[in-house]
C-alpha cells in the first residue's frame, strides 16, 4: 500500500497537515489538491481543531502543480471541473485555494524548504508564515507558460511591493529565506529543527486568545483586504483561461526539464 500524499495530525487544539510526496517535492497532483480540499472542509466542522499547520516532508514545502502529470494530460484549463478530466488543474487549485481563503481559522504555514510557482501560491493561501533557513521562493509561470490563477499575481505586489513582484515573477528567479523575511513574506526564520516547535508554539499563541475574536479578526482583516483586490484576482482568472487555451500539455512537457535544471542549479548557488 502506497503511503498516502497528504498526512493529518491533531494534538492540543492544533490539526498539523503535511504534505506528503517527497519524492515529487510535494507537486500539487490532482489527488492531493483533493485531499487537501477535503482536509480544510473536515477541519471546518471540527470544533477541537482551532489551528492549522502546513507544511511538507522532505526538502521542499510544495514544488507547485505535478508538471509532470499536466504534461501528460494537457494544458490547464481554468474553468473546468475539479473532480475530473485532463485539464483540471487551475480549476482545481482555485478551488484549495478559495477553500483555504474561506476557512475560518487560522492556518499557519511552515516553510520548511521550496516554495515553488503553484507552491508558492500555497504559501501565500495561509495567514501567517514561518520558514525554515532552508525555504526558497520562485514564481516560475512565466518560464512554464502559464498565467497564474491562484492570486499570485494580484497577492505579491501588495505584500512586497509592485517592482519586488514583478523582479520575482518576469525573471523565475529564487528568493532565499533572509530576504523573504525582509520583503514581508516570512514572518520569521529558524533553524530547520526548530521550524514545527515554533509554530506549535505560535499556536499556543492563538489558542489562548478568544476563539470567536480570532475568528472574527481574521475575517475582517481578508475582508479588507481584498477591497479593490477581488477585481484583480477575476482579471487574472480571465486572463489565465484564455492563455491556457494556447498551451498543450507538450509545451509544458518540454519545458519541464530546462526550468527543474535551473532550479537545482540556482538554488545550489
């Protein structure tokens, strides 16, 4: 029996959700984006769990969506169903991340290593980030080919500022854990030892506040948020569709080796 790609803990108020494909850097497959969508609603009626924690095993946090099952299915297709046919892949990732942005709690992300392109957006789904020295940032939808359609292109200009965003994204290009910290984008870095005790002990934090104020503090605060923003995030789902009806699955297929080459080398620099 193959291990299952998304592991669930609950201790102390606090639900631990890992990522659990190693071996692919925890690539987004369609079978873990639907795991990871029904943990968050299960979560949702669970009222001992008031905090949650994501992270991923091995070196990488989340190396984004599964090139190489996309390559073999084909282009994404943005308004598509997510439990089913080739091309659901945007749509499918809309609807973790829209289900992480609805959920009532917060969710605290542990970095413990890459933060890729679909990955990163992940990243950028949790409410507060803590990352290990070993985490690495990259949005690299220009080199595969695709606009993105989780939010990352209207979510990093405001959190880092329009001209860091557009230096992350027009290049491909990686961003260390000292320097997220400094941009904004990692509330704080430790050791890799030290990553999950911190934000174990960061959830202590939010438990011993009232419940239903947190809950109610993190609504109002994405609810601001997201003034003049929700336009943006429909711009990029409108422009995402239409871009991938130029993409084949051979394009991203092709493009997949060059773009992991570069990555093993810029992140060994």
């Amino acid at each position: 029996m193959s291990d299952p790609v998304l592991l669930v803990e609950k201790s102390e108020g606090v639900a631990t959700l890992t990522l659990n494909r190693p071996q692919a850097m925890n690539a987004l497959s369609s079978e873990l984006r639907r795991a990871l969508v029904d943990a968050f609603q299960g979560l949702a009626s669970d009222p001992d769990s008031a905090v949650v924690i994501l992270t991923g095993a091995g070196r990488a946090f989340c190396a984004g969506l599964d090139l190489k099952e996309l390559g073999s299915t084909g282009a994404p297709g943005a308004g598509e169903s997510t439990r089913g046919g080739p091309n659901e892949s945007v749509a499918s990732g809309a609807d973790l991340i829209s289900t992480m942005e609805r959920f009532d709690r917060p969710i605290l992300g542990a970095i413990n290593g890459f933060a890729i392109t679909g990955g990163f957006e992940l990243a950028l789904a949790c409410d507060v980030l803590v990352g290990s020295s070993e985490a690495r940032f990259a949005d690299t939808h220009a080199r595969v080919g695709i606009l993105p359609g989780w939010g990352l292109s209207q979510k990093l200009p405001r959190l880092v500022g329009i001209q860091r965003a557009k230096f992350l994204s027009l290049t491909g290009n990686f961003l260390d854990a000292e320097t997220a910290e400094s941009w904004g984008i990692l509330s704080r870095v430790v050791a890799p030892e030290e990553l999950l005790s911190t934000c174990r002990s960061l959830a202590r934090d939010v438990r011993s506040c009232v419940p239903e104020t947190v809950r109610g503090y993190k609504r109002v605060i994405d609810q601001g948020f997201d003034i003049g923003f929700g336009e943006g995030r429909a711009l990029e789902r409108r422009a995402a569709r239409e871009h991938a009806a130029t993409v084949s699955g051979t394009d991203i297929a092709a493009r997949r080796e060059s773009i992991q080459a570069r990555g093993r080398q810029q992140s060994d620099s």
